[in-house]
C-alpha cells in the first residue's frame, strides 16, 4: 500500500504543478500515470511541439515545459507509479481513498486529484481500408513525436485544425516536402496561422490542397504514394508520392474506468465547483486541468495552473481542519522550508531548482 497526502492522478502539466503547489504546504504527493514517463501529452503526443501561452515563456517546446517542470517539483521529491491505469476507488470510514490501479498497485490518500487531461484518448482515423497495413512505422503516423524522424522526406498531412497547421508550418523546415490536406478552404486553427501557411504555400515551402481529401493509400510494403480526391463534379483523383502521410484529426477522449466512479459528468468532462475549489460532487476528490468542466472554462494549461493552486488551498484545509494555513509568498519563504530572506538562503533555493 502506497500512502501518501494527496494522490495525483495524472502526470501532465497540470498534475505536475499540483505537486508544487503541494509542496509548499508541505503535503506529500504521489501521482499515478497509464503513460510510461511523466509529462502526458506534452511528453507522448508533441513533446516537439512549440507552446506560447506560458507566461515568461514566449516560446517553449512541450518537451522542455515537462522538463523544467520536473525540476521545479525535484525538491518535494513526489512518487510516481507510471505504466498504470487508475481503475477503482474505494471511500473508507475514516474518509480517506484507496485507489487501485491495472496492474493491483494500491494507493491510499485523504485527497484524490484527477488531473488527467482529456483522460485516455485515441486519435480519429480517416475511413481509408488500408490503412492499418501502413501503421507502426510503415508510413502512416496519427501523432509526431519526433520530428527528425521526417528531414528530408516527403510529408502529406490532412486536417485543418490547429494541430495540422502547426505541424505544416514545422516541418516545411525539416521534409524536403509537405503537403497540406484539407476537405473545405477555410481552417479551424488559429488565424495566424492560417495566414503563416498561405504565406508559406505562397512561395512554394508546402503545398496546400483543399476542398480535397485522401481517400487511399498505395504501397507494397511501406507507403508510396496517397490518392487525393478533389471536390467537384469530376471528383478528380491525384496520385501523390510520399514517404509519410499523417491525418491529424484529433483525439477521441475518453475518462476510462474514473466515468464509473460516482462522479458527475458532462461532456465526457468532470464537473466541478469553481466558485471555491475544483471540487467533484465527492467530498475529497477535486479534477483540475483539461479533464474538468464549469461554466466559461478554459482548456489551457495555464488555466490548470492556476486550478492546482486554488485546490491544494482546499486540500490543505480537508487534510488539517484543525490548522490555519497562513499563505506566504515563494519570495519570503523560498521553497522547501528556505528562508528568502536570507541571501545564502535564496543561493540555496535556487540552486535546489537548477
């Protein structure tokens, strides 16, 4: 039996942070992960993939966040049980949780935290026959994890999302081709975007192709060429030699075995009370990050965030009813039981972070 303060359930950003802010209040954390490394779709799907919205960080690649992450969390010195999904949970008299895993690891906590993202997902596949044959690194990918993979190669992508687009943009860089496929003229990503990619198709850097869909796949053993069918009365269809093709259109969320759990739903979301704490309709469970739902939510990670800070607040409060928590910040009290107002104090704070 692992016992711990708070038990995390996923190790993406979200749940990540959570442990720092955990930290600070000096709670234990353990989190529990069905990937095989920390880091959830930042780490699986585009740990190469650039991120602006996090503040200081004009640009930072996803892998890097995960990584920096990391540091910041190495002094509270979190347990990690990877590989494993959450699959039951069980309310004892005391109030305290167990949570078993797929794999039998028990773990037993006062506060249960699901910060599991979009939960297990899937991606959606294009109804093309063939297209298991060409999967598992015989030309056919649903997700680039790394995109060296591609230099020099020739590269169609479908979709129109903001997925597809940056990954065009990306790989018009790397590939000595890309081509962009797309069913309508207009794009579901963001507007600049857009406009990078026209720009780029412009001056012969990608190809773009819309109103147009792959609609077949050729090769012996590994992919050769797509068929691309073009809208219109004619439906015409091109043969289009390439070395990789990737539709990335999207993932198919699902929250696995936590939906059995007595929570409330909406959405294929977890809902929540964001008037206080990101609390579930079960005392003692809270969902933050991407996996929760409340009116005027945002699925960003800087939303979840700022969710993880808010909750340890509360789980502080369940976990000690009988202590007043009086809130200090990092730049007085340093991090780990430091005091910033010492200068060999702050040398050591920071050197416990780097």
């Amino acid at each position: 039996m692992i016992k711990t303060d708070m038990l995390i359930i996923g190790a993406g950003p979200t749940g990540l942070f959570a442990v720092f802010e955990a930290g600070l209040l000096k709670l234990k954390c353990h989190l529990i992960d069905a990937l095989p490394q920390p880091g959830g779709q930042c780490s699986e799907i585009y740990p190469k993939k650039p991120i602006y919205d996090i503040p200081a960080f004009p640009e930072i690649l996803a892998g890097d966040l995960v990584d920096n992450l990391m540091e910041q969390i190495r002094p509270f010195e979190p347990g990690f049980t990877l590989g494993e999904r959450a699959e039951t949970i069980e309310k004892l008299e005391d109030g305290s949780f167990i949570v078993t895993t797929s794999e039998g690891t028990k773990h037993q906590a006062p506060v249960v935290v699901i910060a599991g993202g979009l939960g297990s997902f899937e991606p959606r596949k294009p109804p093309i026959p063939n297209i298991a044959k060409f999967e598992n690194r015989n030309g056919v990918a649903y997700m680039i994890r790394e995109p060296e993979d591609y230099r020099g190669k020739r590269v169609v992508i479908a979709g129109g999302g903001d997925s597809a687009l940056d990954w065009a943009i990306y790989l018009s860089e790397v590939a000595s081709e890309v081509s962009l496929v797309h069913r309508r003229n207009e794009f579901r990503g963001a507007l600049d975007s857009v406009e990078k990619v026209s720009e780029l198709a412009k001056i012969g850097k990608i190809n773009l192709i819309t109103e147009a869909e792959v609609v077949g796949l050729k090769g012996a053993e590994t992919l050769e060429s797509v068929v691309i069918r073009h809208k219109g009365e004619a439906s015409e269809e091109e043969i289009r030699e390439t070395d990789y093709f990737i539709p990335l259109f999207g993932l198919s969320p699902k929250l696995g075995p936590i939906a059995n759990w007595g929570l409330e739903i909406e959405k294929n979301a977890i809902k929540v009370d964001n008037s206080y704490d990101y609390q579930t309709n079960i005392p003692g469970i809270y969902a933050i990050g991407d996996v929760n739902t409340y009116p005027g939510k945002l699925k960003l990670i800087l939303c979840g965030f700022h969710e993880a800070a808010i909750m340890c607040q509360s789980a502080y409060q369940r976990i000690f009813p009988d202590k007043k928590y009086v809130m200090k910040y990092t730049t007085v009290s340093g991090v780990n039981g430091f005091d910033g107002s010492k200068k060999e104090a702050k040398r050591e704070v920071v050197k416990s972070i780097n």
